[in-house]
C-alpha cells in the first residue's frame, strides 16, 4: 500500500476548515493560504495528493452554503 505524503501542520490545519468559531477558520485559511505562496516542491505535491485536496471541496461546499443563506436572505 502506497503511503500518503505527510505535512503535519497542514494535516492538522485543515482539521479546522468548518469550525463553529469565526477566528478559528480563519486562521486555518491564512495559514493554508500563507504555505500555498511558498513553491517548495514537496509542499507542492503534498497540495496536489489526496488528501489534502479534500479540503477544496469541503471549502467549496462551505463557501456554496453561505451563498445559499446570502441568496435566501436577499430573495426573501
């Protein structure tokens, strides 16, 4: 079995993608954010493996929800 790449503050980071408290999610962007500027090769592929890319989608879905709420709001 092939072993996944491993980067533990992002493993941890993304952990907090969708965290009730506003501060905490944030954070966990910046910081995803702040080490996808760095172009390191390793980091790189790490973001592009399996299972980091699982964070784009949960992201995705969380930023289509809010935009579903913000939609409801301004046709109500």
């Amino acid at each position: 079995m092939k072993r996944f790449s491993n980067f533990p503050l992002l493993t941890q980071t993304i952990r907090f993608y969708n965290h009730p408290e506003n501060l905490v999610r944030t954070t966990a962007r910046n910081v995803v954010l702040s080490l996808a500027k760095l172009r390191e090769k390793r980091l790189d592929a790490f973001m592009a493996g399996f299972p980091f890319v699982t964070y784009f989608i949960h992201e995705c879905n969380f930023i289509k929800e809010h935009w579903t709420i913000i939609e409801n709001v301004l046709h109500s």
